[in-house]
C-alpha cells in the first residue's frame, strides 16, 4: 500500500508511511530525518535509497523486537527529536521548553558518538 501511494506525483515513502500510520495503519514507519540520519550514523543505511533502506530497517527492527514499525519508528523519532518528556516540559516555558529539546538532543547525539565509535 505504502508503494502504491509513493506512485503519486508529490507524494515520497516518508508522507505516503505517516498518512497510512496517522489512519491507524502501524505496519508503516516513516523513514524521516530523524530517522535516516539516525540509521545513517550507526551505519545501518547507506548514502542512497535511504527513504527504502531506512523503512527496510523499522521493518527488520519491528520483527525482531515484536513491535510494530510505527512504534520502532516512534522510538527512535522521541529520541532523535529531544521530545522525550511532554508532561515535564508544561511546567516550561517556550524558550526552556527548546531548551530542554535541545539537551536531549545533543545527550542522544553523544549517545550515538559513543556506540559508533566503540563499534
């Protein structure tokens, strides 16, 4: 079905797999940025294709964790995004609440430093 969407003019694998996950459909994650440039550090996707390559991965990722794709997708996209905590973050004001994104961000990026180099 994602394949069949990604045919029409405009529409790539990221939009075609958020629209099937936003209608209920999780058999789908969306291989966006986040997503991609996350895979891409840990060297799980190469330089080309990684829209396919990226969705293969959740797939895979899916299987082995006994999740679906969405929720591995969801994972890896808190984490990437620095929106790990919501209900902390209301307490927050704007600024503080970027702020806070941005910590989380750069803690998960050092993160990704890490597990790559000792790899």
């Amino acid at each position: 079905m994602a394949l069949e969407l990604d045919s029409i003019k405009g529409i790539g694998p990221p939009l075609a797999c958020d629209f099937l996950k936003e209608i209920g459909i999780d058999r789908y994650g969306k291989p966006d940025i986040h997503i991609k440039r996350t895979f891409s550090r840990l060297k799980l996707i190469g330089e080309f294709n990684q829209d396919k390559e990226a969705f293969k991965v959740l797939w895979h990722m899916a299987h082995l964790s006994g999740c679906s794709p969405a929720v591995v997708d969801k994972v890896f996209w808190i984490a990437a995004s620095g929106r790990w905590d919501k209900t902390l973050d209301k307490e927050l004001d704007k600024v503080e609440q970027k702020e806070q994104q941005l910590h989380r961000k750069q803690r998960f990026n050092s993160f990704l430093n890490k597990f790559v180099k000792s790899s």
